[in-house]
C-alpha cells in the first residue's frame, strides 16, 4: 500500500479512469454486437443504423484515448465490410 500522499492519489485517479475505459469498452462492445447481430438477421436498414451508432460510439472511444486510432479504424473497417456483404 502507498505511504506517500501523491502515490495514494495516483491510485484514486487511476481507478476512476480504469472505471471511465471499463464502461466507454462496454458500450463499444454493446455496440459492435447490435451490427452483429443485424448482419446475422439480413435487416440492411437495422444495419446501417446500428453501423453509424457503432461508428460514433468507437470514434469517441478513439478520441478519449480508449483505443488507438488505428484499433478504431479496423474495428470500423471491419463492421462496415459486414454491412456492406449484406445483398
């Protein structure tokens, strides 16, 4: 355990941020899945609307340091080529 003020400090903070990247994951998670689960039901319109959610919700995670900008741009790349199979 931390004896020293600013190390006892560090601790807090660091476990208010790593609850604030837990639940920004989460959402992202919760967002990738609701695509998923659009293209396994062949609803393009569903798809679309989920994909641009998802879009936003990885963007932001992005911008917040969350994930890498390039982990964000594949995650993207990614839903939007499932989307976009969907005849």
């Amino acid at each position: 355990m931390a004896n020293i003020k600013s190390a006892k400090k560090r601790i807090k903070v660091i476990e208010t941020r790593t609850a604030r990247n837990k639940a920004t994951k989460s959402r992202v998670k919760t967002a990738i899945k609701k695509v998923d689960a659009a293209v396994a039901a062949n609803d393009k319109e569903a798809a679309k609307a989920a994909l641009t959610a998802a879009t936003a919700e990885i963007a932001k995670a992005a911008g917040k340091g969350v994930y890498h900008k390039n982990t964000a741009s594949r995650k993207i790349s990614r839903l939007s080529k499932a989307v976009n199979a969907i005849a």
